[in-house]
C-alpha cells in the first residue's frame, strides 16, 4: 500500500488560510489598514466598489518596501513584525502572524504599487491565486498602494455566500470605524463607488467620535481617565438618556487594538447599574493600555480576543474608572455636601447695629366685602356667594312653567286617537352609548354578553398600527402629512447605509426623507398617522428596533413594520376617553389577528359570569 499522506501546494494552504483571515470583504479592508498603519502611514485612503466585492484599494504614504520585500510579502508566514517567539508577548504592531497578504492574494487578483522614499523607482507586482503574473519596475509615489480585485473569484461558494452589497457595506464601515477611532492622529478618507463618505483629518478622540457618529454626539461624551500600576485607561462614555436598545456603539482597544470582551463589557454595565434603562447599551470607546507581557493576543486569527494575566483587577479598575466619571461629571443623582455647607460662604452677614426689627401694621376697619359702595338698603346686604347665586337665576324664569305647561298640552294633543295616524313624535333615542373604562391608564374594560373583557391597549394599537403599515408597503400608498419645519437627521455610516438600503420601503410607509450629504437626511414629512412625534427620534427608534429584532422568519418589510407599529404605538400610562376606547377597540375587531400581539402574547383576556360566581363561591 503506498504512502497517503502528502504536502499541499501552497496556492490550497493559502486557500485555507484565507477561510479564517478573510471571510468577507471586511476582513480584507482590515488587514490591509492594519498594515498601512504598521508601515508608518500618517495619510491612508480606502476605495471599494461594489461594497468590496470589485476593488478593495488602500493606498498610503508609509515607508513603503524595497523589490525583495514587495515579493517576500506574499509569502505565506513572512512578516517584519516579530523575529523569534518571545517577541509575541512584546507585540505593539497591528499585525504579526504574515498570513493575510498570502490569503489574499490566494483568493484574489492583487496588484502592488510601492516605493521607498529613498529610491528612485518603485515596484508593481501583479498575482492572480498566488501565482505571480508579472513583476516590473516603475515610477510610482513613496508609499504603498494595494488593489485587490475580484475577491473569492476563484471560490465561487465564498463568493455565493457573501450578504447583498448593503450588508458587506456596512461590515466594511464597521471594520473603518474602529480603525479610524483607535488612531485619530492618522488622516483617513473612504470613497464608496466614486462617492467619499468619509473625510477624516487628524484630530482629537473626541473631534474623531464626533465626526464619525453625528454632531449630536458632542454633548452625549463623559471624559473617562485613569491611571494605576497595572493599566492606563482613557476615553469617552455616554450618558445613560442617550443608551440605545441595540449593541454597535461599544469599542474596546488594548493597546489600540479593537477587542471584543464580554468580561470588561460587564464591568461596564455593571458600573451602569441602577441609572440606565431596562435593556438598553450605552456608548463607550475606552483605550486600554497595558504591558504587552501581561496579555496574549495570540488567540484567534482575527487578533479580537485576548487573554490577561490578571483580569479580575482590570475588571475592578475599568468598573471603578467609570464609577468616578459618572459621579464626577453629575450623570448620577448625588448629595454634594460640601457644596451645601460652602454655599453659606456666599451670603455675607451684616454688622448686627445695621439690622432692622420689622414692624407690622394693620387697618382695624377694614373689610374684605366693601367694594367702595354702600348698598342701598342699611338692613339688607347681599354677599358674593349670594350674588353668584341670585345671578346664575334667569330673568324670565316665571315664566318656564308656562312653557312647560304649553308642551305638555301640545303633546298631549298630538296623542289624540283621531291625529296620531297623521303625526310621529321623534323621541331621542333612550339606548345610551356603550362605556368603557380603563385601569391604570394601561387596559379598557368592555362589558360583553357573557362577561368582560381586558385589552391591553398598548399592544391593541401595535396590532392595529402593524397591520396596517403591512398593507401599506404591499400597496406602496404610505399617506403623508407635510412637516412645517423640515428637520435634518444625522445618521453613523452604518445606520446611514441601513436608511439608503430601505429608502424605498420607507417612504411606502409615509415618510419623506432625500439624502444631504454624506450623512445626514432631511425629513419632510412623516406618516400621517403619527401624531406629536419627533421626526428624527422616531426614525432613530426606528433603525434601532430594525436593528434589534433576530427573528429570521421576518422579511424586511414585516420588521420595519413591525419597528415602526412599536415606536407610534399609545404606550402604557396613557389617558383615553371613552370615544377613543370605542375607536380603538373597533379598529382592533377589523384586524386580521385581533388577538394576538405582536410579540406573540394575548391582546385580550376574557373573563365570564361562571368564572366570576366561582371566584365569589357562588352558581351562576
């Protein structure tokens, strides 16, 4: 029997390396960052088209590579960045494994473009599956540019599976997100199929939040800063009013690298405690700096996960930095004692010969009934009550009764045998209208043959609004009402490529929105069902719970419905008249699925006589 065991061609080692280091586009644009960024680059540029799928390019100002170098890096396991193994536990680069530029360039075509600043030409190599096609000299600029081209084209089944060009688009802003944060001092721009949607100038950490997610932000940051033995922490935290039910505005760096950590996210929320609302996130971005000997990032191809050596006290620093922050900058209710006792330094007491005894007077004569005029009569006076009373009495009223008694005798007349085949008396009707009560401002209460029933009226109006909207969007005859001051919203990139992805269902609905600049959207009007609403809170709420919702059983359609119904919906605590309780419970009758609630539980509990009687001990 001969020998079955057999070294693989590099062109399928390389393959199967890229399964782990590049999944999607987004893994490509990484790297090739991270790599810009080790290479010195203060300037770095990224265009993709067709949301990478065409062309990932990266083209930076770095110390660029020499003829060998530009050859070497292809190969598999060839990096500057470490020298022996004990240089793992000492690593400040983003990258040091040498496997992303062979996986790339196993899976795509790849053209290369650099030049030191020192030499006169530079070098431009071109491969297709890591075969190299051919290599050249050329004038080109210092630095070093990398154009990957035609990603996955020969792994179609990679290639089938990647999401539609809105969702790796947004992948690719997510991974251009956090790069960009971890370094502000570094000039980034990304243009996207000719359109920049990024321009970001070195900067401040906090100018950087502020460009990346919306001038709104600006007054949503709490400085966070500590020092101490074992770690360094600096950063910015939101306030709790501005947490979000959706995860995605959370960023750890250990030595600017994004890291994904549940254990330090839970000192965050733990810190948290008591003054955030029930399931939501608040937003942080915190730099974590620490010996690289204490921490093993060599984990996971990704480079996201890392060990510590003593994690439990970074849990209790980071948990306790916030703490302080919170407390410091007023987020949290607090008793500032100090404050109380100091503010009696600001009153400046007077010479005790200065004070003045206050002196009271009063008028023995006066008299709260006396207008200035004397009644006419010394024996007869009349009080207020009583001329509030004598005037609520009309003038003609002796002669009601001669009007009452002038009816009576002419209906009495109508009712005579010999005119009531002729005349027909309209009497009003004597059914009164059916009344409703509500409990807590939160059910209405509606008698029924049998019993009565309890309707939840918050989750009756999300069943209403649902259906509804669903009809809309299959019918595209969203009715608008016009805004009377359009307002502008400012989206992140993410939530401004969700918006672009769903315009088109959006305005089905009855919104009216038309993009301004690179992101930001002008609201012109909303539905016209949504009354005494935000325009721009309500479409935030609305990406959000869009965002939020994990049922894949929905269509796109149902849960921007759906989002939509939750946010216009009355809410729990809300008032209604007996006109609105009827409203309400007709529309909720008219619906498809009248019972059933959006989240799946009972709209309506019914409870009959025979239920009631037992509870009381009693047969009906």
């Amino acid at each position: 029997m001969s020998d079955i065991i057999q070294l693989l061609p590099d062109s399928v080692a390389n393959q199967i390396a890229a399964g782990e280091v590049v999944q999607r586009p987004a893994s490509a644009v990484k790297e090739l960052m991270e790599n810009a960024i080790d290479a010195g680059a203060d300037h770095i540029k990224l265009i993709i088209k067709d949301a990478g799928k065409s062309l990932i390019q990266i083209i930076d100002n770095g110390c660029g590579m020499s003829v060998t170098d530009a050859r070497l890096c292809f190969e598999r396991h060839a990096t500057s960045k470490i020298r022996k193994a004990e240089d793992l536990f000492a690593i400040r680069t983003m990258g040091f494994r040498g496997e992303a530029m062979a996986s790339i360039a196993a899976i795509a075509h790849v053209e290369l473009r650099t030049k030191r600043v020192e030499d006169e030409l530079g070098t431009v190599i071109e491969i297709e599956g890591s075969e190299v096609i051919q290599q050249y000299p050329d004038q080109v600029p210092s630095g070093t540019s990398i154009a990957v081209k035609n990603l996955f084209y020969n792994i179609p089944a990679r290639r089938n599976f990647l999401k539609s060009n809105s969702v790796e688009l947004k992948h690719i802003l997510d991974e251009f997100q956090r790069i960009t944060l971890a370094h502000p001092q570094i000039f980034f721009s990304l243009h996207s199929d000719g359109n920049e949607i990024f321009h970001l100038p070195k900067e401040t950490l906090k100018q950087r939040i502020v460009h990346l997610f919306g001038n709104n932000y600006n007054q949503r940051l709490v400085p966070v800063e500590e020092t101490t033995t074992i770690i360094n922490i600096k950063g910015f935290i939101g306030k709790p009013e501005f947490a979000k039910k959706t995860r995605g505005e959370q960023f750890f760096f250990v030595n600017n690298r994004f890291i994904k950590d549940p254990y330090l996210n839970h000192a965050v929320m733990n810190a948290y405690e008591d003054i955030l609302s029930a399931e939501t996130f608040p937003l942080y971005v915190l730099f974590i700096d620490i010996d690289p000997a204490k921490i093993d990032i060599n984990v996971h191809p990704t480079k996201t996960e890392i060990k510590y050596e003593d994690e439990k006290s970074i849990y209790a620093i980071l948990r306790s930095a916030i703490k302080r922050s919170i407390g410091r900058f007023n987020i949290a209710p607090t008793l500032d004692f100090e404050q109380e006792t100091g503010f009696d330094t600001l009153i400046t007491p007077k010479p005790l010969d200065e004070i003045q005894i206050p002196t009271i007077s009063f008028n023995p004569n006066f008299n709260p009934f006396d207008d200035g005029t004397k009644p006419k009569n010394n024996r007869s006076y009349t009080y207020p009550e009583q001329l509030e009373r004598k005037s609520s009495i009309p003038q003609n009223w002796d002669s009601l009764y001669q009007v009452t008694e002038s009816l009576e005798n002419e209906q009495l007349h109508l009712h005579s045998r010999d005119e009531l085949q002729d005349v027909s008396i309209i009497q009003p009707s004597d059914q009164p209208k059916k009344q409703f009560f509500q409990l807590h401002n939160r059910y209405i209460v509606s008698q029924i043959h049998s019993g009565f029933m309890l309707i939840d009226q918050q989750a009756a109006h999300e069943r209403i609004l649902f259906e509804q909207f669903q009809q809309q969007l299959m019918q595209h005859q969203g009715v608008s009402q016009q805004s009377l001051f359009p307002q502008t919203i400012e989206l992140n990139g993410s939530d401004f490529a969700l918006v672009e992805e769903m315009l088109p269902e959006i305005i089905s609905l009855g919104f009216q929105l038309r993009p301004f600049g690179k992101s930001t959207y002008i609201v012109d009007g909303i539905p016209a069902d949504l009354e005494n609403i935000n325009e721009s809170q309500i479409i935030e709420k609305l990406l959000e719970d869009f965002k939020n919702q994990s049922d894949l059983r929905l269509s796109k359609r149902e849960k921007l419905a759906k989002s939509l119904a939750k946010n216009a919906a009355i809410k729990a605590g809300t008032k209604l008249e007996n006109e609105g309780m009827a409203d309400l419970i007709d529309r909720l009758f008219a619906c498809e699925s009248p019972n059933i609630s959006l989240n799946g539980k009972p709209v309506i509990i019914t409870y009959t006589l025979q239920e009631l009687a037992e509870r009381f001990g009693k047969n009906v």
